[in-house]
C-alpha cells in the first residue's frame, strides 16, 4: 500500500557521477542489493546523519572519513544495518571500503559506507566483497532509476526526484534518490538520501544546503516515532556544469537552492507516501507559535498519536483525539479559547470546544480524502511549522511483525 502514483521520474544524469549496481544476495539470491556512487576527482561531499546514540558501524565511519578525505566512492548495502554490532561491525566496515578503494585505485579513506537492514545481526563482508568488481564494472551515469530499486528494503516502490535549473546561462542537473519506509522519525528521519547536482559549489556552503534543507525536508517526516541507527542523507556537487563556483554571496545559490529543495523535498515526501501500510498522507500545520520547538512540539505530538493515526486510518473524524494530543503536547499557557484546529477546511475546534458549524458529515468528507491536511491555529506568536507523516493500518503492525521472517 502507497499513497499516490509513485512513479519515478526521467532522471538527467549527473556529469561527474556514475552508478553501479551488484547483487551481494545478502537476503535473497539475484537481488540487487548493492549500489556504488562513483564521484569524478574533485567532487565535493557533505551530509547529515542520524543522531542515534546507537549510531551504526557504516555512519561512524562514514563521518570519520568524510573529515579525513574527499570521498570517491559510496558504497550502500541492504539487508543489513551493521548497527549494534560493536568493533567488530566496524572493522567489518572498514573491510569493505579498502577492498572498494583496492579494486578502484583510491584509498580507504575515500569510500563512504551505507548500510541498511536488520539491527544487531554481523555484516556479510564476503558477499559484498565479492559483488565489488560487478558494481564497478557496472558503473554508467544513467543507473539512477536502478540505483533507487537497489537501496530499498521494506520500501513498496523506488523513490527518486530530478530538475534541472538555468545558472547564469548554465544547465545544472540535480537527481537524486531515497530509501525508508518505517522506523522514521528526524533526527534524522530507517532513511536514506543520496542527492547529486553538476553544480560547482564551495564546500562550506555545500555543508549549509546539506543541513538546512535536511532540516526542513528530512527532518520533518515521521512514519512511527522512530528513529533508526542507521540514517544519512548526502548531497554531493561534481562541479562539471561549466559554470563559476556558487559561494555563500553568489547570485546563484538562491534559485540553486529553490531546485535543490525541490529535490529535498519530493524525496522525503516520497518516503511518507511510502511508509508501511499507508494509506494517507497527512500535512499537519502549526501556525502561530511562539518557537519552532513549540509548533514543532505540538505537530509532532499530533503525528505520533497513535490514536490519531489510526483514526486516519480508518476515516473517522474523531477530532477529540486530535484535541487531546495538542493538549497534552507541553506548551505552556495555551489558550483554549483562542486556538482552532482544523481538518482541511473544516473548523472542529474553536472557543475550547467543538465548532458551532462542525457537522460529522464534513469532517468525514475530509476524512475519505487520500490526502489529508490537518491545522492548529495556536493564535500567540508568529512562528509556524509543518510536518507530514501518515496512518497506522493493520498492514503497518503485520510488516514489522513479520520482518525478520
């Protein structure tokens, strides 16, 4: 079950980045389950990555390589996490990204290991060695499309987005790609992203795109509550496109940064409207807060109520679930009497109780929608935020009970 169409778009090929994809059989024979991302010399790299505590073997090293060297390679696994799997998970890490870095003729240090899959169970190092020389010899700037089926887990369906944008008589292609479909919660989103533009970019504000519109993409889905070991999201510029670079006071990083959002953007909604069993997809909105924690802080209440979510899933307007979530969501001297919540345009809750024009039939009417938006009107500041996220269906219970089965 998904939320929407799905289907992928025409990807423009990066210049500078190439794709390879292998089979490993980590889970399953035949399965392609390994992708490498091949950057030409000089391409720069930045990301963001979760913050677990319990952060996994391949994101440890991935951050200690990236501070170390201009990155190459990365090299993505699925089937398993390598998360909770010790020191022994990291020299299994470290394995796989010198026997890549032998097998290509660059050091260690610039490979960037991804993994997705099971916790706590060892990585299957010789599988993924073996399927190395496959992946390189594969390597071609057209595999987008591949490369998005070969990252996914329990993802219903790949997931990508491109655009290409006009920098000062410059074609700049962006593509990118995500994986996730449960144990999503920001900080970050279990996700991963892989964005790549032609664009020529200095590397500190490389670093600002990755984090900002990591913030306000990524960092504002939610499936579950749940945030995984394993998340990365990486945004890399191969600076082929021919253009000047794009510093922190060129005229070009503005609408450079509108079609990276973009970008951003499509991927990580792609990722609710693929969450497990969903059926909806839900844009819930705090408007008139005092802080971002504060709206931030009542939209992700509402999104991670259970009852709500299930509510949802079921089309049924039961706006006191929604009424009680925002209340218990911390926010100190609310005033009940001048907040509004709405469910698409449908008023349910206005002078601390239900609205006088609210009928069962409007609200359900909304409800029956695939696509649902829900608003809080805090009426005391003027900061607002939105979060998207989905429903709880019995499919979502029946795929993670099932998962390692």
């Amino acid at each position: 079950m998904a939320v929407g169409p799905g289907t992928l778009p025409e990807f423009f090929p990066i210049t500078g980045v190439e794709l390879g994809i292998a089979s490993a059989g980590m889970k399953k024979p035949g399965r392609k389950d390994i992708v490498l991302f091949s950057l030409a010399e000089g391409t720069q790299v930045a990301g963001i990555f979760t913050r677990n505590q319990f952060c996994a073997a391949p994101v440890t090293l991935s951050r200690k390589h990236l501070a170390a060297a201009m990155p190459r390679y990365l090299l993505i696994n699925t089937g398993n996490a390598n998360a909770g799997t010790g020191e022994r998970g990291l020299a299994d890490a470290a394995v796989c990204c010198e026997a890549l870095a032998a097998a290509a003729g660059v050091d260690g240090q610039q490979v960037l290991p991804f993994s997705t899959g099971v916790i706590g169970e060892p990585l299957p190092v010789a599988k993924i060695v073996a399927a190395l020389p496959d992946a390189l010899a594969d390597t071609r700037v057209d595999r987008w499309a591949e490369a998005a089926n070969g990252i996914m887990t329990t993802d219903t369906r790949p997931k990508g987005a491109s655009v290409q944008v006009d920098l000062g008589g410059h074609t700049v292609c962006i593509s990118g790609i995500s994986k996730g479909a449960g144990m999503i919660r920001p900080n970050m989103a279990t996700m991963l992203g892989f964005i790549a533009t032609d664009a020529r970019i200095a590397p500190d504000v490389l670093q600002s795109l990755a984090s900002e519109l990591g913030e306000q993409s990524f960092n504002r889905i939610t499936i579950d509550g749940d945030t995984s070991t394993n998340d990365a999201c990486m945004l890399m510029a191969s600076g082929c496109y021919g253009g000047p670079e794009i510093t922190a006071d060129s005229p070009l990083l503005a609408p450079l940064k509108d079609a990276l959002r973009q970008v951003y953007m499509d991927l990580a909604h792609a990722i609710v409207r693929d969450g497990e069993g969903a059926t909806k997809f839900v844009t819930i909105e705090v408007n008139h807060a005092v802080t971002v924690n504060e709206a931030l802080d009542v939209a992700y209440t509402v999104a991670h109520s259970p009852l709500v979510k299930t509510a949802l899933f079921a089309s049924d307007p039961n706006w006191g679930r929604i009424l009680a979530a925002v209340g218990r969501a911390g926010v100190e001297g609310l005033d009940l009497n001048a907040l509004e919540i709405y469910l698409g345009d449908v008023c349910l809750v206005s002078n601390g109780g239900r609205a006088d024009d609210y009928s069962e039939e409007r609200g359900k009417a909304v409800m029956n929608q695939e696509e649902i938006t829900i608003r809080i009107d805090l009426k005391r500041g003027a900061v607002s935020e939105t979060v998207w996220t989905c429903d709880f269906s019995h499919d979502y219970v029946t795929i993670n009970a099932d998962y390692r089965s």
